[in-house]
DNA sequence: ACGTTGATGCAACTGACTGGCAAGAGCCAA
DNA sequence: TTGGCTCTTGCCAGTCAGTTGCATCAACGT
C-alpha cells in the first residue's frame, strides 16, 4: 500500500522493462513519465505531443513501439472508447471510464462497477466478459444539473 | 408486430429517404439491401464488399455517404467495439454485442439487459448514461464449455 | 573501449475515412 | 417527352492514426 511519487513508479516501470531484456532509455523514460503524470486517459498522440516538448526529436513511431512494449510487458493497456477514440493507462490501475459528451470531462469507474452486469451475462447467457475497460458516453452530474437548469 | 420481408424493409427505408427529399437510387437501395439482409454487425468495407459483387463500379465513398445519410436519418447507428473496431446497424435493432474472442461468433444483447448498470451508475455517481450500444468482449458460452474442457 | 544487438529517426506506407469537383441521374414542371 | 435544377456519384487526392523497412545509433555485457 506504499504510496510511490511518480518518479519512483517510472523508475520501478524502468527496471521492469530491464528486467525482461529491454534496454533503459531515454524515450522510454519520457513517454512513461507522460503516462504515470497524466494518470491514465492519455492518447497516443497526447505523448506524443507532450514528450516532444523535451525531446523534439522523439518520433511518434517510437512512441507507439514504446507503447507497444509496455502492452506486451502488461504494464499499459489501450482502451477505446464507444466514440472510436482510444487511450492508454496503467494497467495496475484499471477503471471504466464515464466520458461526458457535453464538457468533455472523464471520471473513473472502478472495475468492480460493473460486477453486476458480468454475473448477469454469466448466468443470463453463459457469456464471460472479460474485465475490458470500458468508455462509456454520457453526461456527468453537473452538465446534467445545469442542462435541466437551461432547458424547460 | 407485423412481419417485413427484407425486401420490403428496404423499401420502406427507401420510402424514408424519399420522404425527406432524399432521392432513390440504385445505391442507396444496395447498401440498404445490405445492411438488412446482415442483420446487424456489418463494417462499412463487408458493405462496399458486397456492394460492389453487384454494382463493380459503386465507389467506398459512396457507401460512406449513405451511411451518414442514413445516420443522419436515424435510420442505422454505428457502433465502436472494444477493439476498436466499427460495424453499422439498423436503429429500429438497438442492441448490444456480445463477441466470443475465440470463435468471433458476436450474440445479440437487449439494450434494456444494462437497465441495472444505468440506474447505478445515475445513482452512485450522478451520471446519465446514453443507450449506447456497446461491444463486450468475452468467452460465448459454447468456448467456455470446450475451454473447460481442454484445459486442465 | 569494443562489439553485438536492440532502439531510434526518418520516411514511405497502409487502412479507414473524408472532401473537391465535374459528370451523371432523379425528380418536378411544362 | 423534354428540359432543367439540383442532388448523387465516381474518381481521385488528401487526411488521420498507426505501422513498417532500413540505416544509423546507442545500451549493455565483456
């Protein structure tokens, strides 16, 4: 339950990394740092971005490979969401995500939100869902406090 | 709760289009014709694909307009898997996607079987989800049993 | 320091989709 | 039937996210 700054959970993502064979380097340092910094929702093309703000000449290509590697090692996962946009984040601290449409803001839903609805489909259909990150559409509290408030 | 021959379901659709001083044509008539005999889960490209094995000439484009055409209209809905990927489907057949990542068969989910998750998600969190269709990802019932069956 | 081999930058490429434009085809009106 | 207005279409070039080939570069073990 230690809690970790972020520099330390890059370092420990770091060693993960060597420890399977990979090299240390300095792309890999600064695209893992964007994601551990952004705590999930972040685009490829997010890091892309950030990352180059440091290293100008840091291609998307080895971001997505860097990506890539972090998906096969289990450290990142990708997740799209039902507008067809996609994202990654930590795997250690998955969540579904409820996007809202009108303000753009995401709130994170844990995982065991949606127990419900996988005994559901278990018992209802014999269907086992896997524990896939979900975006789900919508719109959050205060959007609809104030839509009320505007229309009607 | 009368019963359409798909003919007859394009037809109508056709008569939509018109109605809104949309024009009837051959192509719209074929990727319609499509869309109603699949039944559900068809990418734009199975449309073009099909399409084309009658009409060689009909243009992807062109499939792509219809849709937004018939998006525009209410008429089909498209919905984004978990992976990303994107299939189109008839409004009037809302429902949502359970797809067996082992046998890609993809089964058939009511809209009203995630009537539970939306109340608790507006309960415990304040927010209002949109009937959107989702795709889950999972094991089908049938792989589940012959999973069971050869491993361990 | 050195050599092996994995990682990177660059650029070209893919696949899904979009937009411009001129030619073609519905539909209405005469 | 014949215009003719305007929507549709085919063609093609362009965009956007993501991938791949390849020569160069730089980690890491020795």
């Amino acid at each position: 339950m230690a809690k970790h700054s972020h520099e330390d959970q890059v370092e420990q993502i770091m060693d993960r990394l060597a420890a399977s064979g990979k090299r240390r380097t300095m792309s890999r340092q600064a695209v893992i740092k964007v994601i551990v910094d952004y705590h999930g929702h972040v685009s490829a093309d997010d890091i892309a971005t950030r990352v180059q703000k440091d290293f100008p000449s840091l291609d998307v290509s080895t971001v997505y490979r860097t990506l890539e590697t972090l998906r096969e090692l289990g450290i990142v996962e990708r997740v799209w969401f039902a507008d067809g946009s996609t994202v990654y984040h930590l795997s250690d601290h998955k969540h579904h995500h409820l996007c809202c449409e009108r303000c753009g803001a995401v709130q994170e839903l844990p995982i065991s939100a949606l127990k419900n609805l996988e005994r559901f489909l278990l018992d209802e259909y014999g269907f086992e869902t896997h524990q896939q990150p979900l975006g789900l559409f919508g719109l959050c509290a205060d959007c609809r406090r104030s839509t009320r408030g505007d229309s009607s």
